[in-house]
C-alpha cells in the first residue's frame, strides 16, 4: 500500500475522532441548554406569562429579524441566479451563496438597532435609558457560544483534508482525487473533489460568518435595554431568542456544509476507487472505497445535527411572534 493512502487513512481517522468529539460536545451544551432555568423567559408574576405587546422591544426585534432574512434571501436569489450565469465557474459560486446569505442575516441583525428599542421619554419629557452592562453569555451559556466557533474549526478541519488529498483535474484547477500506483504514476482520476478550488472560498466564507455571528451576538448583548419595567420580562424574552437564533443559523449552516464536503469528497473518493464504478471496490484498491463510505456515512451522521441546529433557528425566530412555550409559562 502507498505511503501516501497510509498517510491518508491517519489522517482520517483522526478526523474522525475530531467530528465525534465535537458532535458530543454539541449535543451536551444542546441538552444543558434545554434544562438551564436561568435562562427561560418565565414569566416575572404570578398571573402567567401575557402575549408580548405591539409596540414595546419586541416588536423592534421582530421588525429586525425580517429585514435580514429578506436580505439573507435576496443574497441567496441573486448567487443562484449570478451561478446559472456564469457556468463556468463549476458550482463555485452556487458553493459559496449559502454561507454568503447566512452570513449576510447576522451582517443586518448586527447593524445598530433603532433608539426606540432602549430610549423612552419619562413623566418630565427627557429620554431615559437603561445602560445596565449585558454580555452575550448573560442569554446563553458559554459552553452554548462555542457551537459557531466549534462547527467552524470541523469545517476548516474537513477543507484542509481535502485540500490536502485533491489533484488537479484537466483544466490544472484542484477539484479531483487521483489513484496513486507504487510508483507514484496516476491510475485514475475523479471528480468534482473539494480542492482548493472550492476549499479556500469556502474557508474565507466560513471565517466570515463565524466573525458575522459573533458580532451579531455582542450587538444583541449590547443594546440598552428599556427603563419600563413593563418590558423588563419582554426585553429579556427577544433577547433570549435572538442570541439563540445568531447561535443555531450560523452553527447549522457550516454544519450543512460539513455535510456537503463529506458527501462530495466520498462520492468522488468511492469512484476513483473503483474506476468510477467500472470496478469491483475488491479488485483495484479497497482503501479508497472504505475511506468514502466512511465519509458518507459521516455525513449523514452530521446531517442530523445540522437540521436540528436549523431547526432550532426556526423555533427561535418563529418565538418571537409566538411567545414563550407553555413549559416557560408554568
């Protein structure tokens, strides 16, 4: 076997061990979440949680969560149209749109928010506001924060080992996989294959939307809060679940890429074993295959994750018209 598969093989396997510990982790800081009193939006008297209000912080929330999902949206429409434009670009464009788009929603929800969302006039007519200090880990915990920043760096982890493993196809560009004989000489190509090509795009996007979230994040910790009391429970509630949603988007959506660079990268790992399936995986080299399946099936494991992740931004945002659930309102 050539050093080079050897090579490849611990390589993976280390990877490997880096996507289950990180899977672990955030499937524990999903759960804690979820049993973590401190951080419900329960209700601050006796008689329930009531309905938010039309015009108090939330609806300056709600009004902001719309602005960047159009915006999101517009960013989306435009990348698929500009990659139907230009098919030259072999998907390159269509690549990067989706990080691009969500990387744009956290981009407007960290724009400043309006002054009507913290400033109100009291009985003498002077604007008041609260300047009480707010950090990001006041609305979720830390272990919580971390899930962007952990989904990232499997992300870059997973580029930088196909970037690692690509040869160049015909036009010279790295998007291939090749099959090494002994002595070094090529016996078979295949592709598309996350290379460079696509990999130190997908990279700059990544560490985009990570910088974009964290923003996102220390602006929604940072507005100053409503001196109403009236609002105090509200002011808490759309903050809660705006932190939660700048944490899930961008966590599942590199987690979705994760997912594509494994299904692609093992696709084409599978067919360059197998002579693009004109071989038995037994007869040309039975490394390859293995090392693709083992990609595929990866993938679908983080699948999972990812669209819980996206679900739970989901959740967050539709909360924000809906209220709190009826476990918060006990």
């Amino acid at each position: 076997m050539a050093s080079y598969v050897v090579v490849a093989m611990l390589i993976w396997l280390l990877m490997l061990v880096l996507t289950i510990t990180v899977l672990v982790l955030v499937i524990r800081a999903l759960l804690r979440m979820n049993r973590e009193p401190s951080l419900s939006m329960r209700a601050g008297t006796a008689g329930g949680n009531p309905p938010f209000s039309g015009d108090g912080p939330i609806s300056v929330a709600r009004h902001r969560v719309l602005m960047a999902l159009l915006a999101g949206a517009i960013v989306l429409i435009a990348g698929l149209v500009l990659n139907d434009a230009f098919p030259q670009s072999m998907a390159l464009i269509a690549a990067l749109t989706p990080g691009l788009a969500a990387s744009t929603v956290m981009a407007v929800i960290a724009l400043p928010f309006p002054d009507s969302v913290s400033r109100q006039e009291d009985s003498d007519g002077v604007r008041v506001a609260s300047l009480r200090s707010r950090e990001p880990w006041t609305y979720v915990r830390r272990y919580v924060l971390m899930q962007p920043l952990l989904a990232a760096g499997l992300l870059i982890a997973y580029l930088g080992f196909t970037i690692a493993t690509a040869s160049p196809d015909d036009s010279g560009l790295m998007r291939s996989i090749a099959l090494t004989g002994p002595n070094g000489e090529s016996q078979g190509s295949a592709g598309p294959y996350p290379g460079s090509y696509y990999a130190v795009p997908l990279i700059v996007v990544t560490c985009v939307l990570a910088a974009s979230a964290c923003l996102a994040l220390w602006r929604i910790a940072h507005v100053p809060s409503s001196p109403d009391p009236r609002y105090g429970e509200e002011d808490k509630a759309w903050r809660v679940l705006l932190t939660r949603f700048a944490v899930f988007l961008p966590a599942g959506s590199m987690l979705t890429y994760a997912v594509s660079v494994l299904m692609v990268a093992g696709t084409a790992t599978v067919r360059v074993g197998t002579n693009n399936g004109l071989l038995s995986p037994d007869y040309a080299d039975d490394v390859y295959p293995t090392l693709g399946n083992a990609q595929i099936i990866m993938g679908g494991v983080v699948a999972v994750v990812a669209c819980i992740y996206l679900i739970l931004a989901c959740v967050s945002v539709v909360r924000l018209w809906t209220g709190t659930s009826r476990e918060d309102r006990r």
